[in-house]
C-alpha cells in the first residue's frame, strides 16, 4: 500500500515541477517591465526573481503538505 502512494507522490512532484517550468517560460518569461529608466533590467530581473522564489516555496509547501498526509496513512500517526 506504501508503494502506490509514494508513486502517487512522486507523480504529483513531478507534474508540479513540469507546471513551475512551464509558469516560469510561458508567463515570467515574456514579462517586460518599463519605466525605470536605465534599471529596466535590474527591475525586471527581482520582479522575475521574487515571483520565480514564491513559486519555488509555494511547490515545496504543497509537497511537504502532501508527503505528511501520506505518512500519516501509512503510519496511522
């Protein structure tokens, strides 16, 4: 019973790191931030970065959310 639901999670994982690169190259990519003058770039590069950080600590929430619900109904802790 512990192999299907580490599988389920392992599966889970990976559809979330597909869907966090998939977020990251189709709507942060294109992502062009003006008015700033000559630190456009610089701008552009933290907003990019702050949202890429959240996204990364959203993902590792979900996940560690996920694996204690599994261990909890493995282990009936």
């Amino acid at each position: 019973m512990m192999h299907g639901q580490l599988f389920v999670f392992m599966f889970l994982m990976w559809v979330l790191i597909i869907i966090g690169g998939a977020i990251a190259v189709i709507i942060l990519g294109p992502i062009s931030i003006s008015g700033f003058g000559e630190f456009d770039p610089l701008v552009n590069s933290i907003v990019k970065g702050t949202i890429a950080i959240g996204l990364s600590i959203a993902w590792i929430l979900i996940l560690t959310k996920m694996k204690n619900l599994i261990f909890r109904k493995t282990f009936n802790y």
